[in-house]
C-alpha cells in the first residue's frame, strides 16, 4: 500500500473508504445471513480490484464480528498464457492468509469450443464455477465467496432482460442447483467507484484477465457504459434500480407462475358496493 503518513488527506479519504465498504459489506452479511458461527468461508481471488478488496474487508469484518468464522482464499490457476504465478502466493504469504492455489486448465477448453472472435465469458465462468464448486466441497468449505458488487448485480439484470428474456440477475445469496453449495456475495451492496479508488489507493497487485478482459463490443461492457451514461446524466438512478430489486411486486408483473392472475376474482362486498354507487 503507498505511504500515506505524510499525505493526511489521502489518509482521511482511504479511512472513509473503508468505512464505507465495511459498514455496507456487514450491513449485506446481516440482510442475507450470508455468514454464520462456524463457516470456513472460500473467499474466491481473482487478481482483480474486487476479489482483492473483498478479502480486505471479510478480514476486516472477522476481526470485530461478534461470531468465528475462518477464511481461506483461493486463487483458480486457468492456465492463460503470461499469467503471472508468483504474484498471489507472494501476496497471500505476506498476508498470512490461508490459501490454496487451484490448477485447472480451463483456458485450452475455452480457446478450442468457442470460436474465434466469439464472447468466451459464458463457457469460462461456467468451467470456473465447476471447479470452484468441486474445491469448495474438497477443503470442507461451507461458504464461497465472489467479489460481485452492486453494478455487477444490476448489469447482470440488463443482461438478461436484453439478451436472455428473463428479469433475473445476481443474488447476494444463492443454493447451487445441487443444493450442496451458498455462494455469497459479501460487497453486493458496495458501489464498483468505492471499490476501485479503494483498490487503487491500497496498491493491489491486479493481475488483468487476458481470456476474456481483451474483447471488444463485450455485451456487459455496452450495458456498463449505458448505466454509466444513465448516473451522469440523472445521478442516483442506479441507487433508485438496485432498490428496485428490492421492492418486487409480483402482482404486477406477468409472470403467470409467480403470480395467480388466472384466480383473480372481484369479491362479492366490492361488487355489491359497486352496484350501490351505480344506484
């Protein structure tokens, strides 16, 4: 991290920073019983601004919470070409944080199913996700941990609204489908500006993603741009959507399956009040 004892002003504003990212990280914890007495938590680190910043403040949080929870952060070795090996096992010794190095190539599969110049997020997140859930149940992990935060959460929902046809999106909190797996995400509250001036004052080693990170026209990056332009021009609105998400009113939706539409019935005292104000 860079010296700041003689910049007090730097120092004030990486103080309220992290404030901030902790009391909003411990406020999502609390809504969504994200973590409880006894979890080994799997905190899953990329080598990005995100991943970095959430083992921050889980380390944070474990100090002063009220129960015991253990961490162990492990890192998924894909095997991309350039990747730098040695910077997160230097980085996690130094911390002395428990952790695991996990070597999968999974770079090779993606390169030779999906098509060149074709998005390969899809097909990467989902090998990734596979060998971290198959880990997570090796090392007894009863959390895991993704550094998703709130502008993920709702680009993710534009996604799929645009592209997929569904209104869903990242929850804070999620059974795998083979119910032996919560995945958590602790910063699902926290804004990606907080979390990059965060990660930047506090001079993380970044390791960029050369798989998927280098493509152009990704549709995530076009949604992004759209929400960003959106908070220019009418600030707070991304605050006013990812409350949004937290004020579902299903009767007023059209999902037949969420909601019984087919079963709505007029009730026998409205008619009969109707039928005295026509009168």
């Amino acid at each position: 991290m860079m010296d700041l004892s003689n910049r007090p002003k730097e120092k004030l504003e990486l103080n309220k920073l992290q404030k901030r990212l902790r009391r909003l990280t411990g406020q999502a914890i609390a809504d969504f019983n994200m973590i409880e007495d006894g979890d080994k938590v799997m905190v899953c680190l990329s080598g990005g601004k995100d991943s970095y910043t959430m083992l921050e403040i889980l380390r944070n949080l474990q100090a002063s919470a009220p129960i015991k929870f253990s961490i162990v952060a492990v890192n998924l070795d894909q095997k991309q070409p350039g990747f730098p090996e040695h910077i997160l096992p230097a980085y996690l010794e130094e911390l002395g944080v428990d952790f695991h190095i996990l070597e999968r190539d999974t770079y090779s599969i993606v390169k030779e199913i999906v098509p060149e110049g074709k998005t390969t997020c899809g097909l990467c997140s989902r090998l990734r996700r596979g060998s971290l859930y198959g880990f997570a149940e090796e090392i007894g992990a009863t959390k895991i941990a993704l550094g998703h935060h709130r502008d993920d959460i709702l680009e993710t929902l534009f996604l799929n609204m645009f592209f997929g046809g569904k209104l869903k999106s990242m929850p804070p909190k999620l059974l795998s489908d083979d119910g032996k797996h919560i995945v958590i995400r602790p910063l699902a509250y926290c804004k990606e500006s907080d979390i990059e001036a965060f990660a930047h004052m506090k001079e993380y080693p970044i390791i960029p993603c050369n798989l998927c990170g280098s493509q152009e026209n990704l549709q995530r990056q076009v949604v992004k741009d759209m929400l960003q332009k959106w908070e220019k021009e009418f600030p707070g609105r991304i605050e006013t959507m990812f409350s949004a998400l937290q004020n579902v009113v299903p009767s007023h939706l059209a999902d037949t399956e969420l909601f019984d539409f087919k079963g709505l019935k007029q009730s026998p005292a409205a008619f009969d009040r109707l039928n005295i104000i026509s009168l």
